[in-house]
C-alpha cells in the first residue's frame, strides 16, 4: 500500500478553534494592546474562555472600548477596559491602580503592547529607532515592573511577555524592532530571576507569523507571502494560536518554567 502524500492544501489548512478547559479559571488577567483584532484581543478572549476574569488596556480608546463590548458577549459581563500608552509611566501606574481598585489583585499580566515599522537602517531616523524601542522594549519594562511590585506584595503572579522570532534571526528594515524583541527577551530572563523570589513567574512567547487584518494593511503581500513561504505549515498563525501559548504559560500546567523565551513558530531553522 502505497504512502499517503503530503500536500500544500493539507500543510496550510486552517486548524479547528480549541475550546476552553478552565486553565485560567478564577483568575484575572490583565493584557496590554488587547484592542483590535490580533494577539492581544486574543489573548483576552481565551482568558475569558478559559475561565479568567479579563482586563484590558490600549492606547486606542474607541477599539478598546468595541473589544470590551466583544468580550461582554463571551462572557456576560463587560471587562474592565483602561486606556493605557505604555510609553506614559503615569498611565502606566493608573492602569494597575485601576485593576488593583476594582479586583484587589492582578494574577496574569501579559505585555502584548509592541510597535513595528520597516526601515533600512542608513535610512532610519533616530525617532523611529526611539519610538519602537519605547513602545516595545520599554513599554514592556515599564508594565513588568508595575506589575512585580503588586505581585510580590501578593505573593506571587505571572507575567507573559509578546516577543518574536527575530528576537533571533535577522531579516531586512526590522533592526529597531529585532533590537526590541531580543531586548525583551533578555528583560524577561533576568526579571525572572529576581521575581522568582517573590513566587513570581515570568516567561515569553516568540511568534513568527500571526495573521491578522491590521498586519495586512501594513505589510506588503510580497512580504507576506515570502513569510508565509519560510513557515513549515505554509501558512501565518491565528492569533488564537498564539493566545494558546500564552495560556499555557500563564496556567499552572507551566509551574516550572520560568525565564524562558517559547517559540511559538513552524519556521524552518
């Protein structure tokens, strides 16, 4: 009997939505850029859906406020919604006051908040180096540090942190946000080394490719299906799919694992 073949329709067929199993119940999460339609929103319904109690912040007040009514739908009940600039230490301090007020604890917190751009680097200005550094690198500083502080006076949480695969790898016009994410990389090693005192764990996740609308208005087809051709499944990510992983990492299921960057990518070596 011969081999069954393998073929490109099989390797990029979409996988079935995963139901929740409660890895998060009882739990609130708070997770920053969580307005619109990629990893952030996502991360926030699986919270949901696996049982937890969401906040969620961003900067863009009327899509946060729409991403509040979608998970009101999931859940019955509106999450608390923060606008929040993670390049603002004041908001960045209001927006954990808020969820400390309304919750008395933040159990979960996953930086998601990240900004790209593409530039060569002859061609990059120092405001766009600044800009992303500040968002991604220092935005994520910023809030791992509001949240340690309530986490150790609670005695313990997890903290997730949105890296990337070019944390690692090197790909053209993307030396500012490569900086960043291996820069949150190594913030998410060290810091967990000293939370771990404190009954705090703290992990990342680096994706590769995770397909959603606003990515398409801002990159390219080409780009997009170059991209798309180095992933072993042939195809990007769902956003959920990274979500997944962030779950995982927030749950018990990961009690050990601390400090650690997890790939969540197909991409050939």
């Amino acid at each position: 009997m011969s081999e069954p073949q393998a073929s490109d329709a099989g390797l990029s067929r979409r996988p079935e939505y995963v139901p929740g199993h409660g890895l998060l119940a009882g739990k609130i999460v708070l997770v920053t850029a969580a307005a619109g339609t990629g990893i952030g929103f996502a991360t926030a319904q699986r919270g949901v859906e696996e049982g937890a109690t969401v906040v969620i912040s961003d900067m863009h007040e009327r899509r946060l406020g729409e991403a509040a009514d979608r998970l009101a739908e999931i859940s019955s009940e509106r999450p608390l919604a923060i606008g929040c600039d993670v390049t603002d230490e004041e908001q960045v301090q209001a927006l954990f006051e808020g969820a400390m007020s309304r919750h008395g604890r933040v159990d979960v917190l996953v930086n998601n908040a990240g900004l790209g751009g593409t530039a060569d680097l002859v061609d990059m200005t120092d405001d766009q180096w600044l800009k992303v550094l500040d968002v991604t690198l220092n935005g994520t500083f910023r809030c791992t540090r509001a949240g340690l502080r309530h986490m150790r006076n609670q005695g313990g949480g997890v903290i997730v942190n949105n890296a990337s695969v070019l944390g690692w790898r090197a790909q053209p016009g993307q030396s500012h946000y490569a900086a960043a994410k291996a820069g949150v990389m190594a913030l998410t090693r060290c810091a967990a080394m000293e939370a771990a005192a404190y009954g705090v764990r703290i992990n990342a996740v680096a994706p590769s490719l995770a397909m959603h609308p606003f990515l398409a208005k801002v990159t390219t087809e080409e780009l997009l299906e170059e991209l798309r051709g180095r992933e072993a499944f042939g195809r990007a990510a769902e956003p959920w799919e990274v979500a997944n992983a962030i779950v995982f990492l927030a749950s018990d299921y990961s009690s050990y694992l601390t400090g650690e960057v997890v790939s969540v990518s197909s991409q050939h070596a």
